[in-house]
C-alpha cells in the first residue's frame, strides 16, 4: 500500500515537470527610467571619449558644482541674484552637452574605421585564423585608434577561454552602435555555424561604408545651418554674461520683471534649441543590443 502511494506520488510529480516543461516562465524586464538611460548614455560617452574610469554619476555632480561656482562668481562681481541664477543654470548644462558633442565626433572618426576593421577580420579568416584569433589580432594589426580593445579582448578570450562572455566585455569597452553590430552579427554567426562567414564579412564591410559615406554627404551639408542656429541661440546669454560684468547693468533685470524676462527667455530658448535638434535630426544608431 506504502509503495503504491509512493510510485503514485513520484508519478504524479513527475507528471507535473513534464506539464511544466511546456510553458515559459515569464521573464520580468527590467524596465529603466529615464534617469537611468540617461546615466547610460552618458556612461557610453565617456567611454567614446576616452574617460571610461570616471563614473557617469560624477558627471551631475560636476554640472551642479560648475553652476554653483559660476552663479557665486558672477553674484560677487554683478551683485546682482536673478543674472547670476540664469547664468549658472546656463552653465550648468554645458558639460553634458560638450560631452555628447565630443562622443558624437569620436563615433563620426571611428565610423570610417569600422569597413577597416571588418577588412582585417575577413582576411584573417581566409588566411585559416579562426574567429576569436581574428578578433585579436586587429589588435596587433588594426586601426590605431581600435587596437586597446580588441587587445583587451584578445586577453580576456585567453585567459577565459569563452567567447561570449569575451564578445561582451569587448561591447562594454567600445561602448559603439556599429561596434555592437559587428559583435553580435559575429556571435550569431559563430553559434549557428556555417561556412559564410566571409560572405557575410564583406557585405557587413560594404554597408558600412555605404552608410558611412552617405552619413558624411549630409552632415557637411547642414553643419553650417545647425552651427549658425546654435550660435544663435547661445547669442543672447553671451551677452547677458557680459552684462552681468557691469553691476549698473545686471541690476535692471535683479527684479521681478527681469527674473519673467529671464525664464521666459529660457523657455524659448529650451523649445527652439530643441525644435531645431528635431528638424536637422539624422537617423542616429541606437545601441540596443546591450
């Protein structure tokens, strides 16, 4: 009687894995804010800029410190609140945007490298390398500018001896749109297997250049339009800066009336800055394969 209710109970437990077997369990995304995306995008930019040891935390705390010290210097020398409050906030905003610009223009540079890089990949692998020793040695034969990583990378993949946990410190390091492209086209490629790794090499190689190419054709084609616009909407807090270097001057907008004129001229200054952003925006590559 005992072992039948036992043979029963192993059964029905067994039973009840095999049911469970054919359902997924849901996976629960991890859904990031927007000050978390923001962290992260500031975190690739100082990676892109070569700065990768320096928290993207420290980055608002450095914009809340150079506000304050230019809203102090500027009350010390003007007397004046409202200037120097405008002022600093203005200022304040500054690095972050200074860092986006430099990142933009270091993924614009590596954006011609990239073909390069693909280049030297598929000829290693025609010459008999296989794929974690094409990765490497672009760090001894690759783009200056690329060699560090890929380095890195050819270390980890010795010392580890897995791949996929090598391809994705290498991400970590290039921090780079394209980069990610390139990694997971390769992952893919290397899990499936197949014999059209080359093929595949030289078309990826292709498109980049194609894209790359055609990106350059239209950015030197509005950069002057969007740099006139930019200089244009810093113009009038320029010459507010320069005003507020006269203490007779600054105290006309140290009221009210003046704090109203102020806002209201950031606000526009926020919309147009950003509807001009949105009118000269090009297709920007997003990395989504974190």
């Amino acid at each position: 009687m005992i072992d039948g209710a036992f043979i029963g109970l192993v059964a029905g437990i067994g039973l009840l894995l095999v049911w469970l077997g054919f359902w997924e369990s849901p996976v629960r995304e991890t859904r990031h804010g927007p000050v978390s995306r923001w962290l992260d995008r500031v975190r690739d930019d100082l990676i892109a800029v070569g700065l990768g040891s320096v928290p993207a935390g420290a980055v608002p705390v450095m914009c809340l410190g150079l506000g304050l010290a230019v809203m102090i210097l500027v009350w010390s020398i003007s007397g004046a609140t409202v200037p120097a409050a405008a002022i600093g906030a203005v200022v304040s905003v500054l690095p972050p945007i200074l860092l986006r610009a430099l990142a933009r223009r270091r993924r614009t540079q590596l954006r011609e490298l990239w073909p390069e890089v693909v280049d030297h990949m598929n000829s290693a692998i025609r010459a008999g390398m296989s794929l974690p020793e094409a990765l490497a040695q672009v760090g001894r034969r690759g783009p200056e500018e690329l060699r560090p990583p890929f380095e890195e990378f050819g270390r980890d993949y010795q010392v580890s001896g897995d791949f996929a946990s090598s391809l994705d410190r290498l991400k970590d390091r290039l921090a780079d749109p394209v980069a990610d492209r390139i990694v997971e086209a390769l992952r893919v490629t290397r899990d499936v297997g197949g014999t059209d790794l080359g093929v595949l090499l030289r078309t990826l190689s292709a498109f980049l250049r194609e894209d790359a190419r055609t990106r350059a054709e239209l950015e030197a084609r509005q950069s002057w339009t969007v740099n006139a616009s930019r200089l244009a909407l810093a113009a009038p807090w320029i010459v507010l800066a320069l005003m507020s270097t006269r203490p007779q001057a600054a105290q006309a907008y140290d009221s009210t009336a003046g704090l109203v004129v102020i806002v209201s001229a950031g606000v526009v200054s926020v919309i147009a800055y950003r509807v001009m952003l949105l009118i000269a925006r090009l297709p920007q590559d997003e990395r989504v394969l974190r």
